[in-house]
C-alpha cells in the first residue's frame, strides 16, 4: 500500500469520507513528509501544521457527528504567498511587504476550505510574482526536487509545484499571469490548468487599490496536482462563486460533447529537440486514443506575445513600478529593466488603446481556430526547463527565456485554457507539453492530458522511486 502522503487528492477524499483514514492521519502524514524534504526544498515558506492538524481534528469531529463532507474533505493543500490568507502575512516575496495581514480569506481560499481541504502551508514566490523563476531576499531559493543544484522550479508558482510534486500537499493553490502555473508545472514535471479569465474568482481583501484592469483579465487562480483527476477536483472547488470578484462567470464546469474525432492542431514552431520529441510523444498518445492530430500553426502567437508584454508594462508602471523600485531588490530592478527593453518604449494612451482593440481581434483569431481544431498541441517552453536563475544572467537572455515562452503567454493576452501536462524526463528533469481549448472547455483539455497521463504515468511516483532507490 502506498504512503498516505502519496495518495491522490481524489483518493485522499475517498478514504476520510469513508472512514478508512482520519483527516489527523492525513495531516500527520504530510507533516512527516514536510520535515523530510522541505528544508532542503524551501517550497512550503509558512508552517502551518499545527493549525491543520486543529483543522483536522475538527473535521474528524464533524464527520463523527454527521455533517456532510465536502469534496476536498481532508485533502491537504498549499497555498501561494501573493494571496489573502485571514491573520497571515501577503508578502509576495518582498521583505517590504510581510508587514501586510490579510483581514479576511481571498476567494481561492474561502472556496478550498469550504470543499474541506486543510491547509498545511504557504508557498514561495519570487518578487512580486514577476519571474519564471522562484528565489527573493525575503524567502530564499525554491529549489527543484528533480534537480535541486541545477534546475530551476519555474516560477512564480514555484513553491506550489516543488512542493507538490515531492509530495507535501495533494494539491497546490497558484496563480498565472504569463505562465505562473504552466511553467513551475513543467519544470516539476506536474499537470496543471491556467483557468479560462473569470472561471475561478480572485480578490485580496489586503489590497491597497485594484489592480489595473488588463492584469486582472490576464491573471487567474488554479490548482497544480501530481494527477490530472485532481487537477480536475481542485479546479472545481475552486471555481465556486465569490461576489467579490466582479469578473467571475457561472460557467458549467462540464460542457456539450464534441463531434468526433476530435481535431487536434499540432504547432510547428521549432524547438529544442526534446521538446519536439514531448510534443511527438503526446500528439501520438492523442492519435491513438482516436483524436484527429494534425499540424497546423494557430494564429499569430508572435503578435500575440508582443502585445501581451506592452500591455503588461504598461499597467505594471502605473500601478506597480514605484513599489517595485522602491521596494524590490536590486536583481528584480535589473530584470524589470531588461523586460521595459523587451516591450519597447511603454506605450502612450493611444498605443494602449489600439492594443486593447487588438487584444479583441486575436481571440476573435483563435475563437476561429478553435473552431476547427478544439484543441491546439504546443510546448509551453521550446527549451527544457532553465538553469536555476537563468534570468540573471542579462537582458539577452531575459529575452530568449520569453521568446521560448510565448505559447504560454499569449494565452493570458486572449484568456483561453490552458494545461500543461508532463510527457516524460530529459537528462533527468521533466519536460511536458500545453493544451489550448475553447473558452470555458478545461474539461476538453483535461480529457486530453488524462489520455497522455494513461500512458506515460504519474511522474512524480518516478521521482519518489528515485529517491527511495527503486528506480529501474
């Protein structure tokens, strides 16, 4: 039988709503898991087990005296420090900011603790969230359980995907803006899903003033599992209904069957070789399992980039540059710095216009292509996961690290869904691909990485057979 830390979210759920494991049970067994690996990890950044153990004992109590259980019921989850989370400090990886208390719970967490999750963590993140890469003055370094020395975790969720991935939590609460769930996913070889704009509610009752609009249509809540089911099961609870997040659509979690087969456009960008073999091995999973896989390039990704970064910036230095020059760390100044030379000249009230326009007109694009190919196949990097602070080393390479990440980002531009789904190892850290699907069709994308994940398996049970020396 396996540990107790290494069961699914689903299965979790399953053994405490029947009785065949108590919540003190599961919460102690990732406790123990949690001493094992995180001090050399440094993912979980805020220990809370002994409130989650207090959790659980009242769950247990509950369960004794009746009250239904909810679907998360007992399932041990984390949660990314840029999020509300009541009488917990909302730094976001600024040591300026850990003065912050949040009043009140956010959305994503009101909605997992109802569903019945406990939460036995907060998570690291770099500055501001505004790196693919996991390390800050306040926090320290996340490091990659595949590779701590060599390979970085992605970022920002990189806390959340290192964590989960060695097994301390089921599930990982992140967040995504150009790629913050997607890319620590793919580096820590875990399934995740960057949300449709409005699926899941967001709002931190700490915030000083709103964020600018473009960054609140771009940014989105999500879970980060070791299994696709319990991507799908943490997405669910989730995505319940919170007034405070005016963007939030009642969408079904669930839509219509597709007419088969199901038509797949495969990209043809060019990419590192194992990459291209990542994308090779799951369009041929998908042709076998009786989709129609077929090479087609979706529409002006390039453009797509493009905009998205002059937007950002152009939000990011009304709302957020003075906090970040004054506050944040010389090394996040520097790459600030190399991604304003990325955008170009931030661009006046007329570019910013025309840009939001334009962002109108490539979803309009994609809504087109998505109807013929519901699914579209792509890297979410065309390069294997990055040396540990890769972007410290200039401008230049600032600028290859995104040009490599542009299917993932331009899917904030437009807002659509995305799942990036691991495929296997090269040179022993993980590589994996992205599903892009229809507004509101996660589902359609879900179905897709299951079909990969039936033949390649759940990865992390090879970095747990690694660690125990029974790796074949």
């Amino acid at each position: 039988m396996k540990p107790v830390w290494q069961l699914s979210a689903v299965e979790t759920a399953e053994a405490t709503r029947a009785g065949r494991l108590s919540c003190v049970e599961v919460v102690e067994a990732h406790s123990q898991r949690y001493a094992a690996v995180n001090p050399d990890l440094n993912a979980v950044t805020v220990d809370l087990r002994e409130r989650a153990l207090e959790t659980a004992r009242a769950r247990d109590a509950a369960l004794r005296s009746g009250t239904p259980a909810g679907p998360l019921h007992g399932v041990p989850v984390t949660i990314k420090e840029n999020v509300d989370q009541t009488g917990e400090s909302t730094p976001n990886g600024v040591a300026g900011l850990a003065g912050v208390i949040a009043p009140d719970d956010s959305p994503v967490v009101r909605n997992l603790t109802r569903a019945g999750a406990i939460v036995i963590g907060r998570t690291n993140t770099p500055e501001y969230s505004f790196r693919a890469f996991t390390d800050n003055p306040l926090r320290g370094l996340t490091r990659n359980p595949w590779d701590p020395a060599g390979v970085t975790c992605g970022g920002s969720s990189g806390g959340a995907a290192a964590s989960v991935a060695a097994g301390v939590g089921a599930i990982a609460h992140g967040n995504d803006i150009g790629g913050s769930l997607r890319i620590p996913a793919y580096c820590c070889g875990c399934p995740t899903v960057r949300p449709t704009l409005g699926r899941v509610p967001a709002y931190n009752p700490s915030q000083a003033e709103e964020r600018a609009l473009l960054m609140q249509m771009m940014s989105v809540q999500g879970p980060i599992a070791r299994e696709v089911r319990d991507v799908r099961l943490g997405l669910g609870a989730m995505a319940a209904a919170d007034p405070r997040d005016p963007l939030w659509v009642p969408a079904p979690l669930e839509g219509p069957p597709l007419p088969r087969p199901i038509r797949v456009a495969v990209a043809e960008c060019e990419a590192h070789p194992a990459v291209r073999a990542a994308i090779d091995e799951a369009a041929g999973r998908l042709a076998d399992a009786g989709y129609a896989v077929e090479a087609a390039e979706p529409p002006e990704v390039e453009r797509m980039k493009e905009v998205w970064f002059r937007i950002i910036f152009a939000d990011f230095r009304v709302t957020m540059e003075e906090s970040v020059r004054r506050l944040g760390s010389e090394e996040v100044n520097r790459i600030v710095d190399a991604y304003f030379a990325m955008a170009g000249s931030v661009p006046g009230i007329d570019t910013y216009v025309r840009d939001l326009a334009e962002r109108n007109r490539l979803l309009r694009a994609w809504n087109l292509f998505l109807e013929e190919y519901p699914l579209v196949l792509s890297p979410v990097s065309t390069e294997p996961p990055f040396p540990l602070n890769d972007d410290l080393a200039g401008p230049e390479r600032v600028r290859e690290i995104f040009d490599s990440l542009r299917y993932t980002s331009a899917m904030n531009l437009v807002g659509l869904p995305g799942v990036a789904m691991p495929t296997g190892l090269h040179d022993g850290a993980p590589v994996g691909v992205q599903i892009v699907g229809r507004r509101y069709r996660e589902d359609v994308c879900l179905d897709a990485a299951e079909v990969i994940e039936r033949s390649v398996g759940v990865l992390s049970e090879q970095l747990w057979a690694r660690e125990a020396g029974t790796a074949p």
